[in-house]
C-alpha cells in the first residue's frame, strides 16, 4: 500500500479543541487513533473523554504504536510533549501549533524561524509536515462557506510525509493548499494568528477562512 | 465632502510596478495623481512613462500636493523616500511595501515589529495605513478569479484614514478587508512573502489571490 492512501495508525499529542476534532474526525475516517496526555487518569477523572473510537494515553504509548504523530499542545507545552513521546525517528510528524504569547496578539518567534522548524530541531528524524494550525479546529469537519471550502494549508520538506498529511487534511474536509518548503511555516504561522485575531481579539468569532484562488 | 469619497490628490512614491500600477488605475478613477522618483528627469530619459494623467516629479513635489500619500518603493529604499517627501502630518500614509530579503524568500523584520510600524516612526504625524502590498501588482484592476473578487487586506489605527484607503482599494477592483490595527501588518506582510513565495520562488506566476471567506 502507497504510505499515502488508506488507513492509519495516528498518535494525537494533546486533547484540546484541536487534538480532540482531529482526533474524532480521524477515527471516523476509518484511522486507528490514540490521544496522548502527560497523565491520562487525571485527564479522566476530570471528564476528558477522547470521543468515540479513540483511545486516550500517555504521549509515549500515542506515539509509539503510530506512523504518523500530530503535535496539538499549546506551544508551551510543545517541547515536553515531543520529549514524552520518545524517539519519532521516521514518523511523520504534524506540527498543528502556533507560537502564540498569551494574550493571543503575537507570536513569540517567527520571521527567521517558526514553530515547524523548532520542532523539527526538537524531534530530530521526525517528518515534520506544518498543518492544521491556520483556521479555527471548530471548522474542521465543518469547512464549507456556502458553495466554497475552506483551504487548510500545509508546507513540508519530505514529499511523501506531505501526501499523507493532505489525505489527513481532506479527511477533515478542508482543501488541502501545499505552500512549499517546511520554512514557509514562517508565513503560517502568522496567517493563523491573523485568523486568531480576527476571531478573538475583534470578536468576530470562528466562522471564516482563508481560500487562495487561482486562475 | 467626507474624507472617505470623491476625488482626491494623490502622491505615490516609486513609479515601479506598484506604484506605477496604482498611479495609473486611480488616474483613471478620477483622482489627480502624481508619481515622484528621486531624480525626475533621469526616469523621463531612461524612457521611464508615468502613464496618462499622471505626473512625475520629485518625491517632495509628489507628497507636498497630495492629501494622500501612497509609499510604493523598494524596502530599502522607504526611509530615504519618507524622508525626501518631507513632512507628512496629516496626511494619510499609504505603505505598499514588504521588508524583502533580496532573495525574496525571508523578511528582514516582522514578528515584534512590521515595516509600517516602522514607516510610523519615520513619518510621525502621518496616518499610516498598510494595504497593496498582500497581492501581485499585476492584479490591480484585473482582480477577478471566476465569480470571485480578490481581496486587498488593509490596517490601520485611524479609522477615517482607513476609511480613504478603502475606497482606493475598491478603486482598484479588490474587495477592501479591514483586518484591524496597524500592528496587524505583522501578519499582511507574511501573507505576502507567500504569495511572493508561490509566484515567483515556486514558479506559479501571479495568478492567485487570498480570499477571506465568512459564514
């Protein structure tokens, strides 16, 4: 089987809004889907229920038994989840974060790095592919803007990592737009604070998206 | 008559393919138009044509008449362009610019700063706006993608200036988003180092244009 097609084995570190649509959105696409958390008892005996189908974990058991691992902590979390999860040598690895401060007005690197390149640095081996970071998770799974849909953007710099993460956006419903080299994070990540800012700090709220057309 | 409509004086600083673009479609809209260069003379013997309608002179006579002054140079070349326009309070700033490295494939600031943010400080008392700078030149007055309009993305932290800028963002056939505060520049000059990356470092040419689409 091409390592782009069919189903797969993922490994969602985090159980946020984020990791928590993925991971149910996934599931229901027929994946066989693990939740990591630093400690999962806690995590259900506070109510964290990781939705039908999905398993809920330590962030080492998520990725270890998983081809492909998705990073949605928040950035502050990011750098110890990656040291959970052990060794991702050859694993694809989808970096869904974005390096927001805490007041959601800025992010605290970018323009001569990102968030992709630092994990990338912090899972040396690992495939790192940027998705899944640039709209809102409540619209995946629900990304159609009238007769339109919402384009979720990825950029990457293994070429097979990159076709099996645009069968996984396209699970969510979102048209997959590959923007180029895994550098170009640096521009995603600041076109989903954009997204954040239009959403949060001008209180317009979650329903809208980036399209790029072309001609 | 409000500030917003009708006809205005407008001085555009750099005749390249920015601002001679700009020059020539609000020309045609009605405005009264002037394009300054460092050395006039030497443009017009290099063969170089302002287009009908519109002057060309020096970057001071360009902004001295104007009520808006639009900055359409090179990064490297802004502060010295603010600074032969003389003094610009009051007068509604427009910044087209992106801090470009001249590989095209970074930006030299961003993240905690823009280059509007840093075209306020070279021109204190002018009402900075960013906008023309998130889309190719060559869609200007050529914006539409099937039933769909490109959009121009705009900040500013002066609403009535905003306001101008819209209308000349509408003159050129984009449909106007208003995405916030000046500091928002932070994430326009992104988005335009990836439309800049995908036409030109990834050979797709110009024919794209973001979209922000809303529920």
């Amino acid at each position: 089987m091409a390592e782009g097609k069919g189903a797969k084995r993922i490994g969602v570190l985090g159980g946020g809004n984020v990791g928590g649509a993925l991971a149910r959105l996934w599931a229901g696409k027929g994946h066989t889907v693990s939740i990591g958390v630093p400690d999962p008892n806690r995590t259900q005996a506070k109510g964290g229920s990781p939705g039908a189908g999905v398993r809920l974990t330590t962030n080492r058991e998520a990725a270890a038994g998983a081809e492909i691992v998705a990073l949605a902590v928040p950035w502050p979390a990011a750098q110890e989840a990656i040291r959970a999860a052990g060794d991702l040598t050859g694993k694809v690895a989808i970096d869904c974060t974005n390096p927001l401060s805490s007041d959601l007005k800025s992010l605290t690197i970018g323009t001569t790095t990102s968030a992709a390149e630092q994990v990338a640095q912090w899972a040396p081996g690992a495939r790192v592919v940027k998705a899944f970071n640039n709209i809102g998770a409540v619209n995946f799974g629900n990304a159609q803007f009238g007769n339109l849909r919402a384009d979720g953007f990825y950029c990457g710099d293994d070429a097979a990592a990159k076709a099996v993460v645009r069968n996984l956006i396209e699970d969510v419903g979102l048209d997959p737009v590959d923007v180029g080299p895994l550098r170009n994070a640096r521009m995603l990540e600041p076109l989903a604070l954009l997204w954040i800012d239009l959403a949060v700090n001008q209180g317009q709220g979650p329903g809208h998206a980036f399209k790029l057309l072309r001609r």
